[in-house]
C-alpha cells in the first residue's frame, strides 16, 4: 500500500491542499497538519526533512505573521500603545492560520518526493495529459529546491564576503535583498533556460510520439483511495467550517 | 598555533552512511602557499568548506585563531578568509561586475572616495575592464572564473582558499593568476588552494597534501620557498 501510485498521491496532495486554502482557523489547520505528517509517517517518510525544507522561509513567514496580526485587527485588543490596539486576538488567530496553511502545504507537497517524477510525468500522460504540459509541472517541482538551494547558496555567499545577516540594521537588510531579488531571480531563470537548450539538444519534442518503456497501473488500493479522498474532501468542503 | 587547525576531525554528509574525511590533523599558518591534491572525490572540496563553516563537523573540532570555528559567524568568518568556490556561478549575486567586485569593501566600510579607484584597479589585473555592467552569470568560464577570484581577493582577506582555481583558464591567465597569488603570499596572506595542474602546483606550493578516500595521505608539511 506504501507504493501508491504517483496519481493517487496526487489527488492526495491536491486534496490537502485544497482544505488547507479553505480552513482558516488555526485548530482546523493544526489538525489538517497532523493528518499530513500521518500520511507522510506512512509512507515512510522522514519528517525532519520538512524542517529543513521550512527553514530558509522562516523569515517570510514571520513576516507574514506580523503582518497578518498587525494589519487585520478584529476582537479583543491583547497588546496596545496608547490607543492604537498593536495586536489583536482576532489579528494573531488570522496570523497563526497563514503560517499553518503555508506548513501544511508544505508538508503535503512532500508527497512528491515519495515517488519518482519520471513515473509521475508517465502517470499524467497515461491520462491523456499532454506531455509537454506534464512535463513542464514536472520542472515546476523540480524547480521548486532549485530555488531553495539558490537562496541558500546567495545567503551564504553573501555572508562569507563578510556581511554579518543578523547584525545588519533592518532597513540595510531591506535594501541588501532588494538589490539581490533580481540577480538572484533572474539566475534561476538563466540555469532553467541552459536546462531547456539541453533537452532539446537531446530531441525533447522533436519526435510527434515518444516511447514509454513502462506503463503504470491503477490497483484496487489506487482507486479506493482516490474515492475515500475526493469524496472525504468534497463532504468536508459542502459541511462547511 | 596555527591560524587553521583541524583537531582530528572526521565529516560524513547527512543521510550518507559513509565518511567523506576522517581523522584529519592538520594545520594551516597564514604565511606560504599550500596546495591540496587528490583523485576526484577524495574530499578536497569539503575539506575547505569545513575550513571556512559552511560544512560542520561531524566529529572533532576546527578551530581558526585559536577558538572554535562554531563562535564565529559566517560573516566574522568571511572577513578573516576569503573563500573561491570550486563552481564560480554560486558565489555571484550582484547585477553587474563592478558591483560585484566592491561588494565586500563597500559593506566593511571602506572609503568612498577609494572605491572607484579599487574598482578599476581589479578590473584591469583581470582584464575585465569591457564587462564593468555585463551581468556576471552572461561571462564566459574563463571570465566567471577571474571575476570569482577578484571579488573575493577584493575584499583583502588575511587567509585566501581556493577550490580549483585554474579551471577554464587558459595558459597565459594561469600564469597571471601564479604571480598575482606569488605576490599575495609575500605580502602576508596564507593561501590553499585545490588543484589537479600539475605545472600550477610544483610552481607555486611550498607546501603539498594529498588526500585518498578521505584521508591525508601525505603532507610534505611546512616550509617557505618564496622568502
Ligand atoms: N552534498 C553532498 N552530499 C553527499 N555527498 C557529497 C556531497 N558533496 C560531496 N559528496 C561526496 O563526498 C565525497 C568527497 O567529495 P568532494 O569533497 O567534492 O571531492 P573532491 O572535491 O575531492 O572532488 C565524494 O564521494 C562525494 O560524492
Ligand atoms: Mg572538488
């Protein structure tokens, strides 16, 4: 049962998604993670993994949470200056909720990485899906770590030409990344164009029809599965918050 | 005491079974040039990313100026040590060659009115001077490659690494690159760096270690050849 098919995974990883876009109390959320880390334990997968994925988006979501909670102030004042209600309860509860969602997102896309993207593209075909198009969400998620690891890199390098991050003032940090978006940006667009030149190098759509060397196979397990999600997703959704 | 010291240490990368290095007990002093050989995948590179902390150890300590490198942030790190990354497209962040050049002593605070002069001082050793506002991921490998080592030198650190210098570089650059790295080292700066040349190293190393499946092998350890 632990070698699902990719599809399935999918639909999984869809699914989750989904609800964590619709919920939006933290309790809901909390429990949706819960249930992904589940699913993910199942399939053998190792959750510190998830954390070091996380990690260099920390700042982001910190930021978002501080925005979340000052910006949307609604209920009970909990944190004041003079009469300007700082942070509200209704504020940290919308805070927490955007933090959650973005973990369980997360998480669930980690589903990816339990199989191959080769049997994932063949998956998507074998459903009539274009394969360019299969293709090309195929690089999506590939490119995904690309970035991270591209982030990680510019930290670093940034770092050891001497630039302590953590003790430069805030509003030097600010204009440090605002000058760094777009190298930084515009260098994983360059490595992805190097890596469309050296597929068509190598007759990426050259030929009208490809040769697949396997097929995949939805089992009894695939389609239950696939029902029980879907149909637990859409009562969920039709129940309401 | 030794600037560099490595205290038998053994690194093995997360999720890999296997050491990349292990028992390794060596020391690094700021004065001369060391080079460090060895067969592809015999752990060079990661042996110079645990000098400068971008990789911990696993087990045993490295230690820089006497204290644990783990004190040290990547920056206080970065501005004692100046590090060549074996692949030059990592270490570039800035829109143009210029800015990349002074983005190290424009951020330790070097004087304004010195900047442009140190700008153009760089571009010319490196026979840069056509790509002041070119996009450094645009330059050619032998450019990148200058470019890197520029950038880096710029910054003036005490104590300079560099993975695999000579690559892309063409005979005429490589000797440029031997005197300008001769002349660093006589004015003070302690230098290792990886190579594969031959040529390059018996020119320059005073000093040669040699690395196979993650140990040292052999070190023909510390002594000057240029006074
Ligand atoms: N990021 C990494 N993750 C896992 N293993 C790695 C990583 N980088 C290098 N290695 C492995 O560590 C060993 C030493 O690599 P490296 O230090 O790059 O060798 P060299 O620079 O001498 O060619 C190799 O067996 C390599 O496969
Ligand atoms: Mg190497």
């Amino acid at each position: 049962m632990a070698n699902l098919d990719p599809r399935t995974k999918m639909i999984m990883v869809v699914c989750l998604s989904i609800l964590a876009l619709l919920y939006n109390t933290p309790a809901q959320l909390f429990l949706l993670f819960v249930f992904t880390l589940m699913l993910l334990l199942f399939f053998n997968f190792r959750l510190n993994v998830i954390g070091v994925y996380l990690k260099p988006f920390l700042a982001l979501m910190l930021f978002l949470f501080v925005v979340q909670c000052v910006f949307s102030p609604s209920g009970l004042s909990i944190l004041s200056v003079g009469q300007v209600s700082l942070v509200t309860s209704g504020g940290l509860l919308l805070g927490s909720s955007m933090v959650l969602r973005i973990i369980v997102v997360t998480a669930a896309a980690m589903l990816f990485t339990t199989f191959s993207p080769r049997d994932f593209i063949l998956g998507l075909v074998q459903w009539k899906v274009p394969y360019e198009l299969a293709f090309m969400v195929f690089i999506a998620l590939r490119f995904l770590p690309v970035f991270r690891d591209e982030l990680v890199n510019v930290i670093t390098a940034v770092q050891l030409r001497g630039v302590d991050l953590k003790k430069v003032p805030w509003k030097q940090k600010l204009d440090l990344y605002r000058r760094l978006f777009f190298p930084v940006v515009y260098g994983v667009m360059l490595k992805a164009q190097h890596l469309a030149v050296s597929m068509e190098s190598r007759g990426f759509r050259a030929y009208p029809t490809r040769t697949y060397l396997r097929r995949l196979n939805l089992y009894y397990a695939d389609y239950i599965v696939m029902v029980t999600f879907l149909a637990a997703t859409i009562t969920l959704i039709v129940m309401g918050p | 005491m030794a600037f560099l010291e490595f205290n038998q240490v053994s690194f093995s990368y997360p999720q890999e079974g296997r050491f990349a290095l292990r028992d390794i007990q060596l020391g690094f002093s700021r004065d001369g040039i060391t080079a460090i050989t060895g067969a592809n995948g015999s752990g060079k590179t990661t042996l110079t990313k645990l000098m400068i902390g971008v990789l911990r150890s696993t087990r045993g300590t490295v230690c820089l100026e006497g204290r644990s490198l783990e004190e040290y942030s990547l920056g206080e790190i970065g501005r004692r040590i100046g590090y060549v990354f074996q692949n030059p497209d990592l270490q570039f962040f800035c829109s143009t060659v210029a800015e990349e050049i002074s983005f190290g002593f424009v951020n330790q605070g070097c004087r304004p009115e010195t900047v442009e002069e140190k700008i153009q001082y760089y571009l010319d050793y490196f026979e840069l001077g056509n790509y002041r506002h070119v996009f450094p991921l645009h330059l050619s490998h032998g450019e990148k490659r200058r470019l890197a080592i520029a950038s880096v030198l710029a910054t003036e650190p005490s104590f300079l690494i560099l993975d695999e210098p000579t690559t892309g570089l063409d005979a005429y650059r490589k000797r440029l690159l031997a005197d300008l790295l001769i002349k660093i080292a006589g004015a003070g700066t302690g230098i290792s760096l990886v190579s594969h040349d031959q040529a390059f190293v018996n020119r320059l190393a005073e000093r040669v270690i040699t690395l196979e499946k993650g140990r040292v092998v052999w070190d023909s350890g510390e002594g000057r050849k240029h006074g």
